[in-house]
C-alpha cells in the first residue's frame, strides 16, 4: 500500500474503539456481518427501468451469502419477460455479491436487485426474526393457486368511469352495478386454478365453469356488463 509523503511523516494515534459492526437480525439471529457469507434472509426488492413502462418484483432466499431461490415478476413490459427468464437462470448459486454485480439484463430487474441488496444487507428482510428462515421455495408462496403471480389491472376515464380487469382472485368477466350505475360486485374466473385443472384433464368447459367466483353484492345487481365490451 503506498502512502503519500505527508502521511509518511505523520506520528501514530492509537486507535481507541473497534466494536466491529451493529449486529443486524437474520433468521432470528443477531449477526455482526463482517463479509458476504454472513448474510442470510429471505426478502423483496422492487425495480422499474429508466423509462418507467415497466416494473419488476425480485423475490430472493439467501443462505449464507448464496442466493439458493429466485422468483422474479414483472409487469408491463414484454421484453422484461425474457429478460425474467435470464435472470432466474443466473442468481441461484451466486453470492449476494456477485448478483449485484451481474447484468441482469433489464434496468428493472438490476434496480430490484441493488434494492434486495440493501434489505439483506441491513437485516430489514421477511426473516429478520424467524428461527431459522424460510426452507428453499418459500417463495412459491408470494403467487396465487396455479403459481400465477397476483395481478391488478384496472382501467378508468372521466367520461366512462372504471373499468375492472384484473383482481388478485383472477380474470374480471362481469362487473355488478347498481340502479345508480355504481360498482358493487364483480364476475371472475380463476385463471390459473382453471388451467391446473384442464392440464389434469378435465374438460375446458367444466373447467371453467368449475372456478368461478364472485365478490361483494354481484347477486340482484341491477346491472351487469362485461368491463373488455362494455
């Protein structure tokens, strides 16, 4: 290591306090972080690329400094897909580190790992206080039945009013109105429980039949219409 001239000539102050690093909760352990193979924890981050036209959740199982599971979810952008993909080929089996410092490929997904990064690295995870973690595939958990992510599309306008799409319970088929024209209810079908069901072999009808739902006063609305035609 070289030192400048002036540094050179200094004389020495010893240094007083060296307490090492606040611990930080992991896994329901308090941990003095010294390294990367002392993170562990399991966490969210959220990222959007540098136009802002989509966004991704990155959802990480760290274990001794190594990602062990990686969901990645994104929204709103197409090519973002496939760069999903990439990138949930490439972390397991790298360490924090080198996640953070890998391209994953789309702005939205390297901003939701620098975010990840923080939490982990400050102990403020999913897991700060739970004995032991979460086992590998907890991740799974964060999607609804059929392991599709949870989705909201809603669309309105000052002329027409709003528009239900998509609720976390699945594909907007009807909206229920009032006598004053007022959303009470909605019509929905449960896209991934129906298509689980059709890949075990029922047929597609009953399938869909079978996972319909419905939410709030849709039965005795005054009015029903389809939110896509109507």
């Amino acid at each position: 290591m070289n030192y400048s001239h002036e540094v050179e000539n200094m004389c020495v102050v010893k240094k007083g306090p060296n307490n090492g690093p606040a611990p930080i909760p992991e896994e329901g352990k308090w941990v003095k972080s010294y390294q990367i193979s002392d993170i562990a924890g399991l966490s969210h981050g959220i990222g959007w690329c540098a136009p802002q036209q989509g966004a991704c959740k990155l959802t990480l199982n760290v274990k001794e400094g190594i990602v062990q599971e990686a969901l990645v979810e994104t929204i709103g952008c197409s090519g973002m897909t496939h760069s999903a993909a990439m990138a949930a080929e490439i972390l397991p089996g790298k360490t924090l580190l080198e996640c953070l410092n890998t391209d994953l490929v789309c702005d939205a997904i390297n901003v939701a790992m620098r975010e990840i990064f923080k939490q982990l690295a400050y102990g403020r995870t999913q897991t700060a206080f739970s004995e032991g973690g979460l086992p590998i595939g907890a991740g799974l958990e964060d999607l609804g039945k059929g392991l599709r992510s949870q989705v909201g599309t809603m669309f309105s306008t000052g002329a027409k009013g709003v528009r239900f799409m998509e609720m976390a319970e699945g594909y907007v088929i009807k909206m229920a109105l009032d006598a004053n024209g007022e959303v009470i209810g909605y019509q929905f079908v449960k896209v991934g429980q129906m298509l689980e069901d059709i890949r075990h072999g029922m047929s597609a009808n009953d399938a869909y039949a079978k996972n319909i739902g419905q939410y709030g006063r849709f039965d005795g609305a005054a009015k029903y219409i389809d939110p896509r035609e109507e």
